[in-house]
C-alpha cells in the first residue's frame, strides 16, 4: 500500500466552487442499519466487508499523518482491532459505519502522533514532499498541503476529513465529535483561508 495517488483535486475544487454549492451537494451518506447490526453482533461477514471496504481508505488517513508506509499498515490493523473490541457501543446515527470507523482512527492516530510531537499535524508534509516529484501537480500537491497545514488544527482536519478523505458533513461531525453547524463554520473558514493564500482558482468572489 505504499504509493499512493493524493486526491488533493477534491480540495482545489472545493476552492473553486460556491460554499452554498459545496453544503447543497453534499449527503449525510448512506445509512447502514443492517450492517451496523451485524457489526454489532460480531458478525465475521460483516466485519469482513467493513474491512475489505474501509481498510484502504483507513490506511489513506493514517498514511496521510504519519507518512510511513509501515507505520500506516500498522496503525489501520489497530483501528480495525479497537472497533472490533468497541462493536457493541456501536450505534446507529443514520450515518455509514465509516464514520464510526473514522472516528477511532483520529484517536489512534493522535495518540501515536503525540509519542513524536508535542502538536502532531494534522497533514504530515512529507507524504507529500516524499511523492515522485515526476507526479503531474506534484508542486501543487505540496504546495496546497502546505497550505492546509498551516490551518487552524480543527479547520485543517475538517479540510481533510471533507474533501482528501471523502466524508459528508455528518459524517465528519460524527468522526470529530462535533455538531454539523459546527464543521460547516470551520469548512467555510477554513476554505476562505486557503483562498487567501493559495488564491482562488475559480475566480469566483469569496462568499461573506
């Protein structure tokens, strides 16, 4: 699972589009009651397909702090270890078993981060500087990376969990412990921001 193709486009697009665009688009994602059950009960079919579905994705979120392909694989086998040990407080919100799923992987993640740095990043800039300068937009990967980076904490994670992860508003509200006005305000605030240092590529006014 080493190489990886950084879906930063989502961000760039987002830049570019309308903040009332980017909220009328989106969905909670779809709700999941028979397999969150399932999980519940320990079902192995139906941790299989969890794993077999989210893994990648899982893998993509940690590999994205940590910027070790070794380290990565490790840290997703122990969010798969830590749900599986959690299933029965597994609950059903209306909202796909991966926000459940994400949620953990911020906690293991952190957690591991925090025995490195003092204020882990959120987005580690070396699996960007690492990336094959030949990559189209390579440059721009990192640059926007960077750009993220240099956030507000809580803003950069809803940036990331959003558009380089692909969770919905309540999903990423559900992940971070936190309300969906909530992540809407640092959405908005947090695009603007990246507007303002990386301009905006759609050279659409910046909404008030």
């Amino acid at each position: 699972m080493a190489g990886l193709a950084w879906p930063m486009g989502a961000i760039a697009l987002a830049l570019a589009a309308d903040f009332g665009g980017i909220e009328a688009a989106d969905g909670p994602g779809r709700a999941e009651p028979g397999l969150i059950e399932r999980l519940r009960r320990r079902e192995p079919g139906a941790w299989r397909e969890l794993f077999e579905r989210e893994m990648p994705a899982i893998y993509r979120y940690a590999y994205s702090r940590v910027a070790s392909a070794s380290d990565a694989e490790d840290l997703a086998a122990l969010v798969f270890e830590q749900a599986w040990r959690s299933a029965e407080h597994l609950q059903d919100r209306g909202l796909p078993a991966r926000a459940w799923l994400f949620g953990i992987a911020r906690h293991v993640v952190t957690e591991h981060r925090r025995r490195l740095f003092r204020a882990p990043p959120v987005v580690a800039l070396e699996a960007f500087d690492g990336a094959d300068p030949g990559l189209e937009g390579h440059d721009e990967q990192v640059a926007l990376a960077k750009a993220v980076a240099s956030l507000p904490r809580a803003d950069a994670e809803v940036v990331t969990l959003r558009f380089l992860h692909g969770l919905s508003l309540a999903e990423t509200a559900e992940a971070m412990g936190a309300t969906v006005d909530a992540v809407k305000s640092r959405q908005t605030r947090a695009l603007r921001k990246l507007r303002e240092l990386l301009g905006d590529p759609g050279g659409r006014r910046q909404a008030c």
